[in-house]
C-alpha cells in the first residue's frame, strides 16, 4: 500500500463524492493535510453536526437546521404556489435561479410501481393536506422527465381533479431526462415562466 | 443565504480543496449529507486522527504514521540511491510508477535567495549527513526545473563536490515548470531512466 492507512481512508471517502475519482481523492487527501490542525478539527465537527442538526423542514419537507425553513416561515412568500419537487437539493437550484417567489413541496422520491413505491411511501399524503387548507392552491410540479415523474405526475393531476386546484408542470425548457440539479439558472427561470398547465381548472 | 449554516461550512471546506470550485463543493456537500451517519462519523475522525498522527519520517521526511517511514525501513529497497524531492506528494507519484528501487529525501522546500529561504530551513543539513554515512552514495535530484529548483540543485552540486557523490538529475522528459505530482507513471519512469549525471565525479 503506498499511502498511509489513515491517508487511505481520507482517499477512499472523498471517491464516494460525486465527480471525484481516484486522482482527484488523492490530491484532495494530501491538500486536507496541509490545513492547520484546528480547521481540520472544526470541519470534522461540523460534519457531523450537520448530519445531525439538518432534518426536514415540517411543512415542506425541505432541510433545514429549524423546524420550519426560512422558506416556509417567510412572510415574503406566496404560500398558494406550491413548487413540487423531488428532492431537497433542487430547492437550492430554483433559489439560486431566485425568481420564484412561492414554497415547495419535497417528496423525497417518486411513484414507482416497479420498485413498489406508491403514494405512501413518499411525502404526497401531506402535500394534499396543504393543498386543502388553501383557498386557492395552485401547484407547479418540477418533476423528471421519465416513467416515475410521468407517473407521479398523473396520480397528483387524477387524486385532484375534484379540488379547485390549478396545476402545471415545469415547461420543456429542461432537456428530457436531465437532472434539474444540473440546469443553468436561466433554464430553471424560463421553466418556471413556461409552465403548462395540465388540470382542467382554468 | 440559501444553504443552512452548517451546510454552507462545508461547502466553505470543501472549496479549499484542489481543483473543487463552489458548484461541485455544494454538490459534495449535499451528497456527504446523504451518507450514512457512521460513516460521517468516521470520516470525522479520521480526519482528525490523520493530521494527528501522520508526521515526517525522521530518516527521509516522508508522511508516514511511524517512526520511520516503509521506504526507509524496507530491507529490498537500495539505501545508496537517494531520490531527492521538494514535497513528499512526489513520493507517491513515483511510488505509483513503481520502478524507482532506491530511497527518497523530501527536503520540505527549496533554497530561494528572494524568499529568504536558505539551505538550513528545509532538509538540506539532514540530506548531507545521510549522504556522508554511505559508502557509494548516489543522489537523483527531482526538483522542479525553476529558479529554486536550479538553484537548489546547483548548491548541491557544489557542497558536495568535495565528496565521492553521483548527482544526477531528471531527465527533461518533464515538461518545463509542470507540478512532478501531476506526471504521468510512464513519464516519471523515462525520467528516472534517462537521469542525467551533473557531477564531474564518474
């Protein structure tokens, strides 16, 4: 073995970050050894710190280091508009994009029938309870492109077709199965703009 | 800010790393959320653990988690042929290209007249009384080919040229003032290969 046990383990974590491989894990490894010992003592407490402080925002589903995230808890914010996503981390691509004013709703995953998800299994039971203590609700869904998106997609419009409620979905501005963490920000805005809707309300 | 506290510390840590802009940083950061919370714990003292325990050989001064690094306390490797490096990073890039049998000294520097650094801040004092106590010693100097690198390498030349000592250094298969941690294995092969002897001693 050329490195050093411990220098092997720093290496072998840093490979399990997306876009790092071997080479790159390696020079990252002998770089965090050259910090001074008290930054390194720091970034290994707020690792785990955050690891255990950041949870889902209670509402939203979002994380957050509050109960309730800063998006939620706004007063800025037109809770009426619900963004529906799949994951925490595309919040942060649409706040960068920083031209939607609404809140959103993270699943935390997608109806799919192959893999034994269903409505259940993922947080759609208290996006409808939202969604019926609105007046009037209207939600945007930015969901990927593919047969689980497509799924999820068709059980919210069906599950709410008798509710008052205005939905769309993200326009085709983003590339067919693309990763919406992936998107520039003038992409996630004109998709945002372009939004379809697909309920029959008008 | 868009990310919470603790989330945004690491993707702080994370930038600090080599070739890490703030895109991957926040994408490494979100993804080392998504590890497991022993896993993370871990890592966290792992970190720790590494920048504590490993230290310089007190032979070669080579990171190492012993007293005297493998290179050093290795009985099949040739302790009269002496690679000499400025930073013990270049110890695993010929240790990754594997034909290199002698041993190696990391001098932690090199002489800058400009920068005020002399022969006795880096390991140049520990160098000599290594070289001294062989009987036919032999020094392959891998230095970066820029002023400190030359002038380093001239200095050596020259307080041993008194002394029954083979200098030679690499061979220009190196591309001129490129980092030697980023060369190669075949490269670094050829320029151990063709070294090139800088002493008049034969």
């Amino acid at each position: 073995m050329i490195y050093p046990k411990k220098l092997e383990t720093i290496i072998e974590f840093y490979k399990k970050l997306p876009g790092i491989g071997e080479k790159s894990a390696e020079r990252m490894a002998l770089a965090t050894l050259d910090l001074p010992k008290d930054e390194i003592e720091n970034v290994s407490k707020d690792l785990v710190d955050a690891k255990n402080t950041l949870g889902p925002c209670s509402i939203c589903g979002h994380i957050t280091d509050k109960e309730i995230c800063d998006i939620c808890s706004s007063e800025t914010r037109n809770k009426n508009i619900i963004c529906v996503l799949e994951d925490y981390k595309s919040v942060f691509s649409f706040e960068k994009a920083g031209n939607f004013k609404g809140v959103y709703h993270v699943l935390g995953g997608l109806i799919s029938p192959t893999e034994g998800i269903g409505y259940e299994d993922i947080n759609l039971p208290s996006l409808l309870s939202r969604v019926e203590k609105l007046e009037n609700p209207e939600l945007i869904l930015a969901l990927k492109s593919n047969i689980e998106g497509e799924t999820t997609t068709l059980f919210i419009k069906k599950i709410l077709e008798d509710k008052n409620v205005i939905i769309s979905r993200l326009s085709y501005g983003i590339p067919m199965g693309a990763d919406i963490d992936y998107m520039d920000t003038i992409t996630l805005d004109k998709a945002i703009e372009d939004r379809k809707q697909i309920s029959d309300n008008k």
